[in-house]
C-alpha cells in the first residue's frame, strides 16, 4: 500500500516556487506553514552573515524529522539559507497563517531565537533580524524583550514585565496574572495538539520564567 508523502516531501515540491518567490501564493496548508518556517529558520542562521552546521541543526532537534526525509530538508534549508533577502514575505505568510492562533507566532520567533542562541551570543545583525520578524508578527516591546530574556539571561526583562502587571498591582492580581502564564503554558495543550518539540519546549520556558517572576515579586513584597 502506498504511503502519503511526509510534509518534507510535499515541501519539496513546492519549494522552488516557495523559497523564490515569497509572495507567490497564499500559505493554506500545514506545508506552505512549515516552509515559511523552514524559510524563518534558514535566513536566521544567515542573518550573522555565516551559516553554521550548528543553526540547522537547532532547528532539526526541535522539529524532529524522519531519516528518510532528512536529505529533503536539508535540500530545502540551504535552499532558504542562500540569501537574508524575501523573509518579510514569509512572515507574512505566517502572520496571516496564525492571525487567530497569536500564541503561534510567538513559538515560531522562539525558535528562531534558539538558533540565534546556538553559539551563546546575539549579534547585531540577529537582533536586527528577530526584531523585523516580531514587528511583522505583532511582537514588540516588553513581550519582545521577554521571549529575548529566556534566551539571552543578560536581558531578562524585570518581574512585572514578565507578568504583565504594574508594580503597584494588588496580591490578588499578580497572583491571577501568574495562574493565567502557567495555565497557557500547560504542556498538555501543546501536546494534545501535536506541537513540536520547540513549541513544547517555549512553552515551559515560559512558565519558568513566570514562576521565576512570581516568586521575585512575592519576595520583594515579603510575602
């Protein structure tokens, strides 16, 4: 009985046209989403101006991939991987993807910023990059420097920020924000839809970070 080609063999029929010319189609299935983001992940381990075997293969452990397709993906990684140029379009492509799934948007820019942190450093030309594509996906500001602080400890952004409270919030509404991370976060969610390793992952970094905030807040207060 045949089998149904895996999503790496439909991604290579559809990366000449995909990878070379952004704007040319409307991503409406789990393949063109995976391309853009095999496309995301590629122009990140370039944007430093040197791709290393290390990037790619941040990017394999967190969306694990079958050996027989692993020649196909890495067809198609070098194939983005050639130029920066043309990623708005695919975060576009995402953008429109995931415009009622935000939260999405947010584990694909964690994943890219896991590539940026392969080699432990965050360059200028990667900040420039990552800070393009979460304008593009509607990440700016404290929830761009939150998702930067899981990666990056040296910009950890402050407690209330984490939790998305004014310092001089009452117990009861900094306790409410830190049930609400926790519970998004819950890795049940992600596993029951499928998501892959990466999102899963994000998903408890974020938490952490939560708890982390939610204890510093506590112990600043004394309580």
């Amino acid at each position: 009985m045949p089998t149904s080609p895996s999503i790496w063999q439909r991604l290579a029929e559809l990366a000449q046209s995909l990878f070379r010319d952004p704007a040319a189609d409307d991503p409406q299935t789990d393949a063109m989403f995976a391309a853009a983001v095999v496309a995301l992940a590629a122009k990140m381990a370039r944007a430093d101006g040197r791709a290393t075997l290390d990037e790619a293969a941040a990017f394999r452990a967190a969306f694990p991939i079958r050996p027989a397709d692993r020649p196909l993906f890495d067809r198609l990684f070098a194939l983005a991987q050639e130029t920066v140029a043309g990623f708005e379009g695919y975060a576009r492509k995402l953008a429109r993807r995931c415009r009622r799934h935000p939260g999405l948007l947010a584990d694909v820019l964690e994943v890219l910023f896991a590539i940026a942190a392969v080699d432990g450093r965050l360059t200028d030309g990667e900040e420039d990059y990552l800070r393009q594509v979460g304008e593009l996906f509607g990440i700016r500001g404290p929830h761009f420097e939150q998702i930067a602080g899981r990666h990056f400890p040296g910009r950890e952004p402050d407690p209330w920020s984490v939790l998305g409270v004014a310092p001089d919030a009452d117990d009861a509404t900094i306790r409410r924000a830190w049930l609400k991370q926790v519970a998004e976060n819950h890795p049940d969610t992600f596993l029951a839809r499928g998501a892959p390793e990466a999102f899963i992952a994000a998903a408890n970094r974020r938490t952490a970070q939560a708890n982390a905030a939610y204890g510093a807040i506590k112990a600043a207060r004394g309580s």
